[in-house]
C-alpha cells in the first residue's frame, strides 16, 4: 500500500478488536495502545512529508522507511490475530497439549511491537532532521469530501478524449474504410505513445456506418509489445467465433494439433489456415492495435485472405513506422493545436463544476501548464484530471509548481504528468490504481473483479451488504477514470463501467510504483525466476506453470497470487505438497487458465484467504476438498465456468462466504444446510437442491442462478419452483438456465418479485427453430433489451407490444442474424434508429 494507506489500515486493525484480544496477555494492551498512538501521529507527518518529497529524496526514503514498518507491524498483528482466531476450532485434547508452546508464541507479540516501537522511534528521530511538521488533519478531510461529493454528483465523463477527432474519423471512413475499393488494404494509425491512435481506431471500429456497413466479420485484437504469433493467431480465430459451443470446439482442435505436433512452425501454419478458413468468402475489418514492430506484421499477414471480390480492411495502430508490400494508407496522427488543447483540458478540469467555464483569472496559468503538455491528449487528460481537485486559481497555480519540480527529474514532461497525477491520488487511491498491476499488458479488466480484489485487499471500507462495498469500489474506479489514470473499455447498459484497461505509459507508472510501494513481484517464465522482485514480496503475479518461485521465508509476506497462464490453452496444474504452507497471509488467489486437478492438503492453511477466483475453460471439473469448510475467511469463490462437485459431507456454512459463483453444481451435498443466510450471490446451484434448501425470506440473497435442466421438469415442479423463490424478497437478480431441447414452460418458474432489476433466461436466445416472438405486457421489464451475438440464430419475426418501460434495443453482432420483421405497438418510449437497416420496422 501507499504509506499513508498502509498506516490507515494498521491504525484500524490496531482498534478494540485487538485490544480484547490481547487483554489476557500482562503487559500488551498497553504496547498496543503506544504503537497505535504513535503510527496515528505519523499521520500528520506523512501529509507534510508528501509535499516535500518532490524536491528531496531523503525525504522520499523516509516516506519508505515508515511505509516498510507499518506493513511489518501490519503482518506481525495479523499473524497474532490468525493464530488467536485458529486455535478456536481445536479440539480439547490438542488444545491442551499445545497450550505451554501457544502461549510463548502469543506473548511474543509484546516483545515484536517493542521492536517495533523502537524502530519507529529512529524513524521520528529523522523525521525532525528532515524539518517535516505536523499539517494536521483538517485540510485533508475537507478535501476528502469534496471529492466524495463530485463522485456522487458525476460518475465519469463520456468521450473525453474524442476532441479533435471528428474530422479524422470523417477522413478515414471516406478515403480508406468505407472506400469502394476490393480486395485487403492496411489502414496504419501512426504516432507516438498517448497522442490517441487506439481512441481513434475504437471510434472507427464502433461507427455506425462500419457496423452496419459492408463487413461480414469485426474483430479486435491487442498485439502488445509481447508479441507471440501463436497466440495472437488463436486470439483471432476465437474472437471470430461468436457461440460458446463454436468456441469449444475449436479449442479442442487446437489442444489436439498442439499436443501431437512439436514443430511450433509447423503449428503456426497450421492455425493461419485456420483462420484463413474462417475468412474465406466473407469481407472482414480486423483491428491489430499496438503493433511494435514491422515483423510482427508481417508474420501475420498471410493468415488474411486478399479477395478481390471483398472489400476487407486491417486497421492498425503503431507507434513505429510499418511498410509492408500491400497497399496502405497511412495516417500520421497529429498532436493538438493550442485551440484543442484548451479545450480539452477545460472539458477534463471541470468536470461536474459549478463554475461552468473557465474564470479569466485561471487563463494564464493554464496556459503555462499546457506548454508542459506538448499537445499530447493523454498529458493533457491527465492533468486535467489534477486540475478537477481544484477549482481556484492557487490551486491551479500549486499544480503548476509541482509540474515544474517533476520536470526537473523525468525524461518526459508525459512522465513528470504522470507521475505528479499518481502523487496528487488520495491513500486509498493510491492503493487501488496499484492493484492494476497485478493484470497482463492490454489486459481488458472486469469491473466486478477488480472491486473484488480491491476489497479482499482491505481497500473499501464498510460496513453491511456487499451492494455496499460494490458501490464504494465503483466510486473509487470512477475517480481513476475522471483523472484519465484508468480508461473504459466496455459499458454497461444505462453507462456502467462494464471493464478498464490501462494505457502503457500509466502502466509503466503502475509497475514501477507498485514495486516500490506495495512489494510486487512478477515472475516470467517456467524457469521460476523473478523478473522483478522485492526484498519481501507482497503481491506476486507468475506469468507461467512453475510455482516453485521463492523460498518459503518470502512467501510469508505474501497477501495476493496470481497465476496466469499465458498460454491460450487451459491446464491444470499441480503443487508439491508443502508449497501453500508458506503463505500465511495469504488473502487473494486468483488462477487464470489454470485449475488444480486436485486442492493440495497444504491448501487448507490458508486460513487468511478471503478471495479464491479460479478462471478456466468451460465445463472444466473441480472437486472440492471436505476440508473447504476450515477456509473460514473466505469471503468470494468464483468458479464461473467450472462445474463443482461437493463431498458429501461439506457444509458451506461460513459465515463470511458472501459470493460462491460456479458455471454448475455437479454434486450438491446432501446437507441441506450448507448455504448461510448472509450469502448474497448464489449461482450454479441445480434446481433440485435449490429446493432441498432452508434459505428463508430473512437470507441476504440478492442474486441466484438456478439450473433447471437435468432432465424434463414436471409443470408443478416449476410451481413449486416458483412459490420458493418468491420468498426471496431481498432478490435483484435472477438467472434461469435450462436446456433448450425440453419443451419446458419455464414461465412457470419465473417469480413475482417487488425488487427484481435483471430477469436473465439463459437459453431462450438458443432455440434454433424459434422463428417467431412475441413480447407483451409483463413479458419484458425494463429500459433496455440486449440480445447477445448468438442469440436467436432462426428468428425471423419479433413483435413488442404494451412494454411501455422499453426504451432500447441493443442488437450485437451476429445476433437475430435472419430478423427481417420487427412490429411494434404502443411501446411509446422505444427508440429504433440504432436498428440494423436491413430490419423492416412497423409501427401501429
């Protein structure tokens, strides 16, 4: 965490929580008290020591050294509090038998915290020396409010990079994209780093003109500067595919030609075929963002079919000039003039304002910050975003002085604009935009995932249901978006934040800041040796198969693991034995393209974990242990395409489990129960032992997903169904999954609930012989309709009538592909002018 985050959160943990815990030990409550007292008062000192940290960089090593001992402290009473918390779930005899040796071990916290105190004592001994005072406590809470009441009046701001763009994207419609030309011409958008070319590319892509226009196929992908042709190819061939069952199988086809051909040339060529397969005989635009270098290009170019019957397209953005022998059209993309500049800088900076322009005394300064911008967009959106915190011309005036002083230090005015907008972020900020860190380059981040991390971390504090801490964290993401350190990648319906990503220049300042800061350490490769590291790892991201990265004694610092397969394929893996024994604080697991086969025995020693996040292939199986239950912090499992099966004996009933997300419930339990009542999320769980369930109307449950299909269900089986889930008044979100080869009615199941926002039928969308549907009255509820890319493959027919809520429909590629009739009747607030052209719209 950022220094001051780091204190805030010992501060917290150092409150009457521990104080009665510790009272039966003679001689620490008060050592308690001390170090709690004085970590508060260094507080104070942190503001002052963050202003001057600027132009002094003992004063930056000071920031560091309080920083590394509030985490020590932080560990050491944290590893107390566990060992307190374990022994509860002993049984007598062992408790006996332990107790001589469990009680030296608890009364050696005193003598840690006096260690502590000591080392904090040369640290305030420094302080002095340095002249950093006491700010107190007033400016920053007024500061604090003002931002919590900006992020509740403005959420985010659309379009903010779109100045100056409008007329390129004219240019490159008419004389490239949508030019009547045949056969496969390169589109390069070229320039430096930050001046815009993905923004440009992205408003292009997603033109009305474009998605509605002549192409057969859309797709986009990030090349990066880790490029590998392989996997690049294979990202293609998958996003071309737009059912999940399509996708599978390709899969399987990879992994099959994979596992029997070494020859990794050979296996390129192979899957460029592939993909030449797919785009045979269609027209196709093919987005190939952030391409370094010209090989990269051409050891994909083959893998496009050039038709000269089809107009088709590869759009690519660069910041390296890229010739290549087919046709191009080049467009060097340009910095902004002064005009655009302040206009984009005034539309970052008052975002929200109730000045509504720009007062004339703010002009000059502006203008003199702006010059340090060089008319790079992302320089400018940035520190914009810095100038939001302010609207007062000393404000405006201190940001300058500070530009001024980080200018002096970095190579770039870019950097010194970076790295100042990351200095200016709030604690608990801070400490979310490093938690970015644990993503792969160009890596689209869930929204919902990145709020689950950030509160496993301790990073949102609250208190009640999880729609809380959900709202707080989104609060928190808005923030980075309105300052341009974070950027949205996909919305929502009603212009939720449905992903992020980060550019590379703020990624660069991410990496380097979370290592300094947070302890991050990344591992690459199977070789096992980290590529950037820290003396006490405390967030560690392996990008490969080997697990064996670090001595045990690092692994004891360590609060999140990331193992990411930067394979495409799924695997799974295995541990030795005695790996997870290490990690005692171990609060966040995540694997990605990667499951256990089996949970190791030494999984179980977890017990800090409160966030387990497994993300594999469909239908992968995963068996839980019958010792899941001892993970008793846990609070998030989320297994949301892997089918789970149960031992018979295992009881869910931890009182912290909040989420427990899986794609199916192979085997549920014979305890019915399992679930505790303040459970919020619930999917995966089969119909039948839904029904065996004692959740009442007093439960928390907010979302549920039921399986309804394991055969056909009889018509009262559904009434019943029904009757139970109408009990569930706290329920927003309902998802009902059945398959669609039963002729089941399954609006029988469908409950009638005051609260519920989301109705999701998963397989309604799926029956291939549907040709006509009909909506009505209570059919549908709700704004906006989004029919997803597979959805609905025979219809040919749709009517709307009486859904007087009805304000959109959303259609996305390859979705109602054979839709020619749409009829509406007394549906007064529906819009359909984003329709496809080719539907006929009829209206009474």
């Amino acid at each position: 965490m950022a220094a001051e985050a780091a204190i805030s959160s010992l501060v917290e943990l150092l409150g009457d929580q521990l104080i009665q815990k510790v009272k039966f030990l003679r001689g620490v409550e008060g050592k308690v008290e001390s170090l709690k007292a004085e970590f508060k008062r260094m507080q104070s000192f942190l503001k002052d020591a963050n202003k001057k940290q600027f132009q002094d960089e003992s004063v930056r090593n000071w920031i560091s050294e309080i920083r590394e001992l509030s985490q020590d402290a932080q560990d050491t009473i944290e590893m107390f509090l566990l060992n307190v918390e374990s022994a509860k779930n002993w049984g007598l005899f062992k408790r006996c038998t332990t107790f001589p040796k469990r009680m030296y071990h608890l009364y050696g916290i005193g003598d840690e915290i006096e260690s502590i105190l000591k080392k904090l004592d040369e640290i305030k001994k420094s302080r002095d020396m340095y002249g950093i005072k006491d700010l107190g406590e007033a400016a920053e809470s007024s500061s604090r409010s003002e931002v919590e009441l900006r992020r509740r009046l403005c959420p985010w701001q659309k379009d903010e990079h779109l100045v100056g763009v409008e007329d390129d994207v004219k240019k490159l419609l008419q004389e490239s994209i949508l030019y009547e030309k045949r056969g496969l011409s390169i589109v390069v958008l070229e320039g430096m780093g930050g001046i815009g070319k993905s923004t440009l590319a992205r408003e292009i892509y997603n033109h009305p003109d474009v998605v509605a226009g002549p192409f057969d196929h859309r797709c986009w992908v990030v090349v990066s500067s880790e490029f590998t042709p392989q996997e690049t190819i294979k990202q293609l061939i998958f996003e071309l595919q737009k059912s999940k069952e399509d996708k599978q199988k390709l899969l399987d086809e990879i992994k099959k030609l994979e596992e029997s051909m070494k020859d990794k040339l050979f296996v390129q060529e192979e899957l460029k075929q592939m993909l030449r397969k797919q785009l045979e005989g269609k027209s196709y635009l093919i987005v190939l963002d952030d391409v370094w270098e010209k090989e990269h290009l051409e050891s994909l170019i083959t893998a496009f079919p050039d038709q000269q019957d089809k107009a088709s397209r590869l759009l690519v953005t660069t910041r390296n000039k890229i010739i290549t022998k087919y046709d191009q059209y080049v467009h060097k993309m340009s910095l902004l003039d002064s005009k655009k500049s302040w206009e984009l800088l005034l539309k970052k900076a008052f975002i929200g304002s109730t000045i509504g322009k720009c007062p004339e005394e703010f002009e000059s300064v502006g203008t003199q910050i702006l010059q340090k911008c060089d008319g790079l967009p992302l320089a400018i959106s940035v520190v914009g975003g810095l100038l939001m915190e302010t609207q007062t011309k000393s404000g405006w005036e201190q940001v300058l002085n500070q530009l001024n002083s980080y200018l002096g230090r970095t190579e770039s005015g870019v950097s010194a604009i970076l790295e100042l907008s990351y200095q200016n972020l709030s604690p608990q900020l801070k400490s979310c935009f490093l938690c970015l860190a644990f993503f792969k380059e160009d890596f689209t981040i869930p929204a919902k995932r990145l709020v689950k991390i950030w509160n496993a971390q301790g990073l949102i504090q609250h208190e009640g249901s999880t729609s809380i801490f959900e709202e707080i964290g989104r609060g928190y993401l808005n923030e980075l978006i309105n300052r341009s350190m974070v950027q949205i990648q996909d919305l929502k319906i009603h212009d939720q934040v449905k992903s992020c990503r980060l550019h590379d220049l703020v990624r660069e300042v991410c990496l380097r800041k979370a290592k300094e800061e947070i302890g991050l350490e990344i591992v690459k490769g199977d070789g096992g040796m980290p590529s950037e590291s820290s003396n006490k790892p405390r967030h560690r991201v392996v990008y490969a198969k080997n697990l064996e990265t670090s001595s045990s004694n690092q692994n004891k610092h360590v609060r999140s693991l990331f193992l990411l397969n930067v394979h495409a394929d799924f695997e799974y893996i295995t541990t030795p034995s005695h790996y997870w024994k290490g990690y005692q604080l171990l609060k966040t697991v995540e694997l990605d393209a990667i499951a256990f086969k089996r949970f190791p025995n030494s999984f179980r020693l977890l017990i800090a974990l409160k966030c387990l996040r497994i993300y594999a292939d469909y239908g992968t199986r995963i068996k839980l242990p019958c010792w899941f239950d001892h993970l008793r912090n846990l609070e998030v499992v989320h297994m949301k395409r892997c089918c789970v099966y149960f031992p018979r004996l295992v009881s869910l009933k931890m009182d912290k489990l909040r989420y427990f997300i899986s794609g199916a419930i192979g085997r549920g339990p014979t305890n019915k129960n399992m679930w505790n009542k303040n459970i919020e999320c619930l999917r995966g769980i089969r119909h039948k032992d839904w029904m065996k369930s004692t959740l009442t109307s007093s439960c928390h449950l907010r979302e549920l997903g039921i399986q309804l299909g394991e055969g056909r269900i009889k018509r009262e089986e559904l009434i019943k169904a029904r009757a139970s889930l109408e009990k569930m008044q706290n329920l927003v979100i309902l998802h009902l999954i059945w398959p669609f080869k039963y002729d089941t009615d399954i609006a029988l199941a469908v409950p009638q609930l005051a609260n519920l926002t989301k109705l999701k039928l998963e397989e309604l969308g799926k029956l291939p012989k549907l040709l006509f549907l009909k909506l009505q009255d209570a059919a549908y509820r709700g704004e906006t309709m989004l029919v997803l890319c597979d959805g609905f493959p025979s219809l040919e027919a749709l009517a709307f009538r009486d859904l007087y809520e009805l304000k959109s429909v959303i259609i996305e590629e390859g979705g109602m592909p054979k839709l020619k009739h749409l009829r509406i009747r007394e549906c007064p607030d529906l819009k359909t002018g984003n329709l496809p052209q080719h539907i006929n719209i009829f209206t009474q």
